[in-house]
C-alpha cells in the first residue's frame, strides 16, 4: 500500500456552491454522513506519507479535496497528485 497523501494545517478555506450543495444533499455526489465540508484548502503541510515525492514538511499548499472534503476541520488530509 502507498501513503501518497499529506496532511495539512488548513489556514483557509473556500466556501463555494459545491459545498453548499453537498451540505443541502443537492450534489450528484453524496458524501456517506457525518463528513466535514470544504472542498477548496489552503495551509502548511505537517505530515507527508512515505510515497509523497512532490511535497516536504512546512511547504505552503492550495489543493481541491473533492473526495474526502474536510477542508472547514483544522487540518485535513490531501492527495499528492498535482
């Protein structure tokens, strides 16, 4: 198993129609419940996984959460994919 994924400390988040349409059950897809929103995340990477090539500790990220959300927590789990 690979661990391509960072955590972040997230300092800002967008709140788009997305999220909202997720939070109302509007969106085509519908997270499995309880989930915190926030799709769009900015802040500080923490923790990288032992497969994560394209990010250190303390880089400064913006990443699309699309598949875990979590973006409106303190911090949250994103994908290296760039």
């Amino acid at each position: 198993m690979l661990f391509e994924k960072v955590r972040v400390n997230v300092s800002n988040c967008g709140v788009n129609s997305v999220d909202l349409q997720v939070c109302q059950g509007e969106f085509e897809v519908k997270p499995k419940l309880p989930f915190v929103p926030g799709f769009e995340v900015a802040g500080e990477v923490t923790e990288v996984g032992s497969a994560v090539t394209n990010f250190r500790k303390g880089d400064r990220v913006i990443g699309l959460n699309k598949d875990l959300y979590s973006g409106f927590a303190q911090q949250c789990v994103l994908s290296q994919k760039v």
